[in-house]
C-alpha cells in the first residue's frame, strides 16, 4: 500500500463517517442514519460483518493465491447470489471483530497469499469499516476490490490510490435483465461510469460471468461497452453459472457450448484484452 495515500485514511474515513449520518454510499440513496443503528437497503449498520475468510486460488492466476474476506451486507438481490443467506440478515452474523480479521490477514500473507481480497456482499456499503481494517492491519499484500461496483463515487474518492486492483464484476447489459434479476434498473449506466473512474487510477480487471441465453441482452452489450475503455482494462470470462433452485427470474439451465463459443468470438472481435 502507498504509504501517502494509507496516511490519507484517517481523513477519508471521516469524510464516510459524516456520510453514514444519511447514508448515501450507493444509488439506493437511502439517507437512514447508520451510525445510529438503523439499516438501510444493504441491511446493514456502521459495523464489518465478516462471514468468512479463505486462501483461495480459484481466482484470476494473477490473484493467487488470494486471501479472500467476505463482508456481509449488499445493495443488488441477484437470485443467483452464491451468498445470498449471508446478505439477507447481516446483522445477525455472529462474525470475527476487526482485531481477529486483522490478525488472519497477516497470516495468511505468510502462508503465501500474494493478494486481499476484500468482497461479499458488496464492499462499497461497508467501506467505512474496510478503511478501519486497512489502519489497523496495514496490509503488505495487493489489495483487490472485489465488487458489484454499484455505487456513489464517494466510494470511489475513499479507495483511491489504496487499492492495487479493481475486480469488477460485470453482471448485465440491459436496463431490463438488471431490473428483474436484481432490482437494479439503474445497474448499467451506474456500473459503466464507475468502471470508467476505477480505470482512470487503479488496475482493473472486468468479470463478466455468462449468463445462459442472455448473449444478446447482457453479454453483446456489456463487453461493447467495456471495449469502449480500450486496453486499459483486462476481461475475464466465466461459464460457471449455475442456477438456483428454484430459479425464478435467472436462467433455470447452464451455458452451452455454442454460447461459450460466440462469447469468445465477439470477445476476440472487439479486440479485448482477456484474462484467465
């Protein structure tokens, strides 16, 4: 971590803090107190609920083995959400404080993780507690903002210059798909503009999970817009989609190999800069 910019959080932090008086850190603007205790669309208050931690290597190979911190709290409601149980009720979690997280980054750094992961739920919406954790464990590995990236660019001023990379997750392309499966109509024009910012200062790497029979009104879209950043931003593709059951509003099959394949082939076609 830049030393100038890890100096800068106790001021950052505040700036935040001032915020959660009429929480304001995402679109949902939903101006509840949380210092006070009252939750908002995220569910949570002005405290981290961390639900798990791991050393993982199922990430991009430049991020491995990552060191992955899950924070509970999130302002999108995907049906596929593969963590959907820790999001719905945060503050029920019976989580590790913020010595104890800590105490597991710098362990975990030993054991030979070359990357913080910091993901959920959404970190945008526990960005004040985030900022805490990094002035108090001062971690020596790269940081890695794990997010939706559905959010206020108040966010964007805290983590910047903090944070070595941006994994942004790149969910929708179409103003309908982002309503129904997320209740996010606003999703696409949001989560372009604040790609664009992280791009403009932090490495950033764009993950765009596929989603079955959604190549017209998701993918095509989606990665058009990001090739409008040009070689500034990397892309990584995924075909692990799996359905929820019941699935509702989300795909109920998984992606099939013609699917795979014209995604890579419109991929290679907007000349993007892919990552595995």
């Amino acid at each position: 971590m830049n030393p100038k910019f890890y100096l800068q959080i106790p001021e950052r932090l505040e700036v935040l803090k001032q915020n959660l008086q009429s929480c304001r850190l995402c679109p949902r603007n939903c101006g509840v107190n949380r210092l006070a205790g009252q939750t908002g669309y995220c569910g949570v208050d002005d405290q981290l609920y961390c639900f798990r931690e791991m050393l993982y290597c199922g990430e991009e190979k430049e991020l491995c083995p990552s060191h992955q911190v899950y924070f509970a709290g999130c302002n999108m409601r995907c049906e596929y959400c593969s963590v959907a149980e820790w999001n719905q009720n945060p503050l029920e979690i019976n989580g590790m404080n913020m010595a104890q997280i800590a105490d597991k980054i710098h362990r975990r750094a030993e054991l030979g993780a070359v990357t913080l992961n910091l993901l959920g739920g959404e970190p945008a919406v526990n960005a004040a507690g985030i900022l805490e954790l990094l002035w108090k464990a001062r971690p020596a590995n790269r940081l890695v903002w794990n997010s939706n990236m559905y959010y206020n660019p108040i966010v964007d001023q805290a983590i910047r210059g903090l944070v070595d990379v941006v994994l942004a997750d790149l969910k929708f392309g179409c103003r309908e798909c982002a309503a129904r499966i997320a209740d996010a109509a606003d999703y696409c024009e949001v989560v372009t503009d604040t790609i664009a910012q992280a791009a403009a200062w932090s490495d950033v790497i764009v993950r765009h999970r596929v989603l079955p029979d959604h190549f017209e009104c998701c993918t095509r879209p989606g990665l058009e817009q990001i090739a409008k950043l040009g070689q500034r931003v990397k892309v990584s593709l995924w075909f692990d989609y799996i359905p929820p059951i019941p699935a509702k509003e989300t795909p109920a099959g998984y992606v099939g190999a013609e699917q795979h394949q014209k995604t890579i082939q419109w991929a290679q076609r907007l000349q993007l800069r892919i990552i595995q």
